[in-house]
C-alpha cells in the first residue's frame, strides 16, 4: 500500500464510500451530481461516476495503481467542472447555488490534483510538466482557494437556510452563520494568495469537520432528517475529504508562511 498521508488515506475511503453509495441507490451523490436529467445516457453515467469512484478511491490505497487512479478522477472531476457545473454558472452568473456547486466540484478537483502532483511519473512530469512539481501544486491550491469564495458567499446568499442550521444550544445564530460564511472566504483568500496559507487550508477543514459534528450528526442521528440533509451530509463528508488533502499538502510549511515552495512528497 501507498500511503502518503492521513488525508490521502481519508480521501481515498471518502472516494469508495461515495461509490458504494452511489452503486447502492442507483443515483448521482452529491459530488457527482449536476447532469441534467435530459442528458443521453444519464443513467449509465450514474454508475459510471460510482466505478469511477470506488475503483479510483481502492486505486489509491496501491502504489501500483495510485497513479492511474489519480488520473482517472482528476480527468473526471474536470469533466464535470468543465462541462456541467460551470456553464450552468455561467448561463444564471446570479445564482448563488450554480456558484456554490463550482466551488463544491473545484474543491474536490483540487484535492486529486494534489495527489497527482505527489505521484506523477517521469511521464507526467516531462509532458505535462505545468500539472506537477511546484506549478501543479500551486494551480491546485489556488484552486482549492477560489472554490471557497463562493462556498462561503452562499452562507450569506442562503441565510435563512444556514441560521435555521446553527444549534439551539448557541446564541446569536445570525452572527454564526455570517462568521462561518465570512471564515470560509477568508480561508479561500489565505490559501489563493499564499498569505498563512497552511493555516488557512487547515481551518478549513477544521470549519467543515465541526459542521457535521454540530449539525449534520444531531439531525441525521437524534432528529428526522430529510433526504436534502442526508444529501448535504454526504457532501460536507466529501468536501471534509478534499480540504484534508489540501492541507496535508503544505506539510513541513510554516503555519504563518507567506509563501513558499511546496515540499516534496516523503
């Protein structure tokens, strides 16, 4: 087995739970949706995305196979970037959802993008060598940062959906909801612009594990909830995934660095 780092472990059981999952439903999860439902062959895609996910996130776990599998789910992350998520973005620029779906499928993309860098091959690193070495980590990073900015936007965008989340137990739960909006665009901004950049990825992270500690588990577990919840837990679980991946990337960085070339994959 290969691996690199706690979060590569995390990502990798992340990507074959969500295939689990998706084979077992026989729907999109929610990091693989956003194929219109008039889309030829959509169903076929819905399996198609769950393989993906489940032979890519075992793959991982190999060092024969890492590879490929990172490969394979960078190619298909971008894909549903590309020809999905963001024209959708584009066609309503309004709309706050379409934005915070290209953030969502951008995160995830940048957290594969990191686990390419650290196992390209001389191949990878001769041909496209703008994807690996110090400019692929960077344009996963800024990616990773730039994903955030709309995922924080739409606390404020959705305010009445993101208050009515905030535990009972707590006071002011306007002023949370603003501050948990306003800590994610901040982090994206630290990680875009290298300014306490490891810490800013970490926090992230942290932000989004404490969000399904306090609101998804009391709901899922004590209160009844919905198939939307069920959905927005999966896909806090996957973007927990992708924000781990990207903060392991700056080990062995200073946490009040301000910039600094990414260390080598031990």
């Amino acid at each position: 087995m290969r691996i690199a780092s706690p979060g590569h472990a995390f990502f990798a059981a992340t990507m074959i739970g969500l295939g689990i999952l998706g084979l077992a439903q026989g729907n999109f999860t929610p990091t693989w949706a956003g194929v219109p439902r008039s889309f030829p062959a959509r169903e076929a895609l819905v399996y198609l995305s769950a393989g993906i996910s489940l032979l890519a996130g075992l793959g991982l776990l190999w060092r024969r196979t890492a590879l490929v599998a990172a490969r394979v789910l960078l190619g298909a992350f971008l894909l549903l970037l590309l020809a999905f998520r963001l024209p959708v973005a584009v066609r309503f620029p309004t709309n706050s959802g379409a934005w915070w779906a290209v953030g969502d499928t951008a995160a995830m993309t940048a957290a594969v993008l990191v686990l390419y860098v650290w196992f390209a091959g001389e191949w990878d690193r001769t041909r496209l060598r703008f994807a690996t070495g110090d400019s692929g980590m960077r344009i996963a990073r800024v990616l990773y940062g730039l994903a955030f900015i709309p995922i924080g936007a739409a606390h404020f965008t959705f305010l009445d959906r993101t208050v009515s989340l905030v535990p009972a137990w707590l006071p002011w739960h306007t002023a949370w909801a603003c501050f948990t909006g306003a800590a994610f665009i901040a982090a994206g901004l630290g990680v875009v612009t290298g300014v306490y950049a490891r810490l800013a990825a970490t926090l992230s992270a942290v932000e989004i594990g404490l969000f399904i500690l306090l609101v998804w588990v009391p709901i899922d577990v004590m209160g009844r909830p919905s198939a939307s919840d069920w959905a927005e837990t999966v896909g806090s679980w996957a973007l927990l995934a992708a924000a781990w991946m990207v903060a392991d990337s700056y080990r062995g960085t200073p946490w009040l660095a301000v910039r600094r070339r990414s260390p080598a994959l031990a």
